[in-house]
C-alpha cells in the first residue's frame, strides 16, 4: 500500500455528503459527496432488530458516509443532520417534534405534558385495538359521533337538545291516556 492509497483512504473515512437517491424495495441510498456518487449504500435507522423502524431517507437530506477502510462502496449512510435546505422543524428544548411532508406534525411537550397529533386537511386517524380502548380522564369531543355496537354507561348522561330512540323524541314525547293537569302516569308495564 502506497502514500497515495493511505491518504485517498483517510480522507474517504469520513464525508459529508446528500442522499442522491433512494430504492426503497432494496432499502439502499446512493450518496453524493464532492465528486463521489455511491450508490447501493445501507442507512442507519434507529432499530432493525426483533424491534425495527422504518423512516427512509429522503432525496437531498443531508448525511455522513462513514466508510470502514477509507472504501465508500462498503460505506454506512448516516443520516439526520439538518441543513439550510433542510433546517430543524422546531428550535424547543422542551418539545419532540416528528413533521411529515404532507404537512401533518407528531409533537410531545415535556414541560406542559401535551401530546398533539395535528393531520392535514382531510387527515384520518385509526387505532386498531381489538382488546379494548381504556382512556382514563375526561374527554371532550367535537363534531358527529357514529357508534357501531352497545353502549352501557354507569353514571349520569345530560343531554342539552334531545334524546331520539327510534322515532320517539324524549323532549317532544307524549304520554297517551294522561288527563291534562297535575295527573301522573303510571309506571310501563313490563
């Protein structure tokens, strides 16, 4: 081994460099760095054990091929590091902030303890937990309500409007064979 290939060797140890390109199906990238163009390189992800994540790169973002043997065709794409191009999406000490590019935001605030999923406009979310949900706290909801299933609730219901049960409204119900005036019904009969 001459100077030459020493020197070439240590200065490909460690490059910055942008992701060029990714194939998603191989789970490959290929990095650009100064003249350099690597193709069929592997990225760090966070886990890729019995628990494994999958967060691809994306075209541009910037990244560091660190390369065992100063050999960048054996290179590892480190990527996660913000650029001008791709700045941070939150400047909070107290706040993890996951951002998609449809413009939907994952944030955690650990100072106020608030978990803030925001979607785009026409956004849906879907939990799937054939166990059961238990949610324990008051909840408050806005907009129509749709309930495939029985409901059974322990404790007092109000309701501001009206209850419909089949075609009978509660507010608008008339009791047949009452007298008018201070008369009460009697009980249903079974």
């Amino acid at each position: 081994m001459n100077i030459t290939d020493i020197l070439r060797r240590l200065d490909n140890l460690i490059r910055l460099g942008t992701i060029a390109a990714v194939d998603h199906q191989a789970a490959r990238c290929t990095v650009k760095t100064g003249g350099l163009s690597v193709p069929n390189l592997p990225w760090l992800a966070l886990r890729a054990g019995a628990s494994s994540d999958w967060d691809p790169p994306t075209v541009g973002e910037q990244c560091i091929l660190l390369s065992p043997s100063g050999e960048p065709a054996q290179g590892i794409a480190l990527i996660g590091l913000y650029s001008q191009q791709r700045p941070a999406p939150s400047n909070s000490a107290n706040l993890r902030r996951r951002k998609y590019p449809d413009g939907a935001v994952i944030d955690y605030d650990h100072a106020t303890h608030t978990l803030t999923a925001t979607l785009p406009e026409g956004g849906k979310a879907k939990l799937v937990a054939t166990g059961g949900l238990h949610v324990i706290g008051p909840i408050t909801h806005e907009g129509d309500y749709t309930q495939t299933g029985n409901q059974h609730i322990t404790g007092t219901v109000n309701v501001t409007d009206d209850v419909i049960a089949g075609d009978i409204s509660l507010v608008n119900h008339r009791t047949k064979g009452v007298t008018p005036g201070n008369g009460v019904s009697e009980e249903p009969t079974p």
